[in-house]
C-alpha cells in the first residue's frame, strides 16, 4: 500500500506539471485540462482514506478513469486518417503508468482481503 501512495504522489505530481506546461505553452483549449486536475484532486484525496475501501474504490476508479482516457487519447492520435501524431509518446508513457497505477490499486484489494 505504501508503493501505491508514493506512486500516486508522484504521477499526480508529474501530471499536474505536464498538464500545466501544455496549457501554458500550446493553444490547448484550457477547460479540457479540467479533467487531468479533477484526476489529481482524487488522487491525492483518496490518498487520506487508502486504508480504508472507500479509498481503494476511489483510487481503482481514478486510475481506471486514466487508463481509459489515455488509452482513447492515443489511438486517436495514431488514427491515420484523421489522428494528428501530436505528443504520442508522452501519452504513451502516461498510459504505461496508468496501467501501473491501475495493478498497483489492484493489489492493494487483494492485500485487504488477504489480511484477517
């Protein structure tokens, strides 16, 4: 549970900094941002109660949530009909870590139902 709580921290912290380099220097449309601040909000929030379920359900939903939204970021970029190849391998690596968040929440489940 203490590998996911520092994972988190980290990846909240890289996400806001990648996402407030790219508002501040692209012509991002700034409320789709949103989504990636609300993300980290929960995150760090679901951190206060990760010993509890409604902590890990919150942190499952989170990273899920991530995962999903990358994964649909990414192959809509590589489209080769209509995908701009803009910043894939960023959103790769970002995907990579989700997915890594995402079995990390995992096994914090299975480290709850092992305990007595």
């Amino acid at each position: 549970m203490k590998a996911l709580r520092i994972y988190s921290i980290i990846y909240s912290a890289l996400l806001f900094i990648g996402e407030t380099i790219v508002v501040l220097t692209s012509d991002k449309f700034w409320p789709l941002s949103l989504d990636d601040y609300v993300a980290i909000t929960l995150f760090l929030y679901a951190l206060r109660s990760l010993n509890e379920m409604k902590g890990k359900l919150l942190q499952f939903g989170v990273w899920a949530y991530m995962c999903g939204k990358l994964y649909t970021m990414f192959f809509i970029r590589i489209d080769p009909t209509t995908g701009e190849a803009e910043r894939i391998l960023p959103l790769f690596i970002l995907l990579l870590a989700s997915i890594a968040g995402l079995i990390l929440s995992l096994r914090s489940f299975k480290e709850e139902l092992s305990e007595p």
